[in-house]
C-alpha cells in the first residue's frame, strides 16, 4: 500500500530502496514513542508537482524536535531539496510526504542522543475521509497540556489517537470528537475541527489543540473571502445542530459533517460557507484562482 520493491525513502541523507531500508530494535523512538513527524502532501499543478505549505511543514517538524530535546541539525531548506529530489525519484506528483525524526538506542528516560530523518512519499489519490461523516463524542480526553507537550507532533501521542477513533468505528461511527479535560470540544483524532452558526465559523481555541497547518490555512482562505471566524472554548452542545461542521488536515484536506452523535447538521452542504472554503482549499492547493468564491457568497 505504501511502498513496492522499486520505492525510494531517504534515511539520514541517503536515498536507499524502502524494502531495503533498516532500523535498530533497541531505538528509544521504538520502544518510548519518542519520536516526532510531519503528514505533508504534494500536489500535480498547472506549474508543475508542488509541495504544500512545505517550509511551514518542516518549521514545525524542527519545532519538534526542539521541543522534545532531540539533536536536529537538518534546516528547512535542506528537508524541501530532499523531498523534492525524492518524489522525483519515485515519480511522484500527487503524494503523501511523511518525515519522521528517530532516536538512536537508550533505554534511559532522557533526551535523545542521536537523531535520524527519514523521508517517505506515497501515491495519494484523496480517501483518507469521506465527505457528510458522522462523528461522536468520544471518552477519551486530549492529553493533558500539563502532561505533554501537545504543539508538538510527537508519535507517541497519537496512540490516544488511536483508540478515540476505534472507538468510534466500534461504535457504528466513522470518526471522534475528542474533548479537553475542561469538556471543551478538542479536535477529532488527527484532524482540527470548525462549525458554522449564523454565518459565521467557530473552532476550538488553542491550549489542547494541534493548531495545524491546514486550520491557519483556513483562517488565511476566510481572510480573503470575508468569511467571519472566531477562536474559542466550547462544549459539544453548542456545536450540535449547528448549521454545518467540517475536519480539516492535510491529508484530510477539508471533510463536511453530517452529524455529531445523531444530531443533524441543518444546512445542506452545498448551501453552507463551509463549502466555500474546502472549494476554495482545493484551489489553493492546485494553485488555482478562487476570487470568485467571494462574489458567491450571497447566495449562502
């Protein structure tokens, strides 16, 4: 699924084959999660294969590391050069982009004292989700602000990840809504969230959040279309039987909602300022104009 006997990756300023690639048992990142990574994509423009937002990506892979005490020494630059020379390799436009930030063995619980870059790109064709999902509050909680670092996209926290999402698979959903330890509407499990009331959008202000990439994107595309959005600390009940809500990440990109734990979201889709910017958000990432959008708006 992610990679065959011709794959390329780079590991630690190499280009080797995937299949071929090796790491050590004993690694802290293996046995602690001690690990930090970046979800990144590309995609096949009228002016060629581009990569998303990708220094603002591999900015925050190095505030990473930096925050979990890792040695880093890669620069920005350096990690776009090697993407780019990667997907080429692979013959690659439309991609998934993982960079993932290893530890060397050490069984102690201390910082890392060596670290690794590793680079894998996949095929992407978007189905990460699907639009009108149907989400559930979930009982898990977001780590806990004072517990971990959570501005940092660290691996280990995404088993939290893990279980609030087959949680809700389990349970007949197709997604969570993970909430703070206050009972403030969080994110799902790997994505930021917004609803939309009264022409208007709302998101989860940050202190338990993942502030992502794509959520700042969003609030530059609402910029240019005078769309009005707001930060704040909300409970589910606010949310529920909103006028429309929708995920949004980089391999997401920008997901509708149907409903939140059976409550309907009122508008059609279609007829929603939501649906404004996940056109607009695929414009952007096509390099294409969405000017139009703003004269659009009245009829929403």
């Amino acid at each position: 699924m992610y990679y065959n006997d011709d794959s390329v990756l780079f590991f630690d300023g190499e280009y080797v084959k995937a299949k071929e690639a090796k790491t050590d048992l004993y690694g802290q990142s293996l046995h602690y999660g001690y690990a930090v990574f970046e979800g990144i994509k590309s995609y096949k423009t009228a002016n060629g294969t581009k990569i998303f937002k990708a220094e603002e990506h591999y900015d925050r892979l190095r505030r990473s590391a930096q925050t979990m005490m890792m040695p880093f020494d890669y620069s920005t630059e350096e990690m776009v050069e090697a993407t780019y020379k990667l997907l080429e390799i692979n013959n690659l436009s439309n991609a998934y982009i993982r960079p993932l930030v290893i530890c060397s063995p050490n069984m102690a619980l201390s910082k890392g004292q060596k670290s690794f870059l590793v680079i894998e790109v996949w095929n992407w064709d978007n189905g990460y989700m699907a639009n009108q999902m149907r989400i559930m509050t979930s009982s898990f909680e977001r780590p806990n602000p004072k517990a971990f670092k959570v501005e940092a996209k660290v691996s280990g926290h995404y088993v939290n990840s893990i279980l609030a999402c087959q949680e809700a698979k389990d349970k007949g959903f197709d997604e969570a809504l993970v909430l703070d330890a206050d009972g403030n509407v969080a994110e799902s499990s790997g994505a930021n969230i917004f609803f939309e009331r009264d022409g208007k959008l709302f998101t989860p202000a940050k202190g338990s959040i993942l502030p992502g990439i794509t959520r700042a994107t969003v609030f530059e595309i609402c910029d240019q279309l005078g769309i009005p959005y707001e930060e704040k600390f909300f409970k589910p009940e606010e949310m529920k039987g909103a006028d429309a809500g929708f995920f949004c990440g980089t391999a997401a990109e920008i997901v509708a909602l149907g409903s939140l734990d059976d409550v309907p979201f009122k508008l059609n889709w279609e007829e929603s300022l939501a649906s404004k910017v996940q056109t607009a958000y695929r414009h952007l990432v096509l390099e294409e104009d969405y000017s139009y959008l703003k004269s659009n708006l009245q009829y929403v």
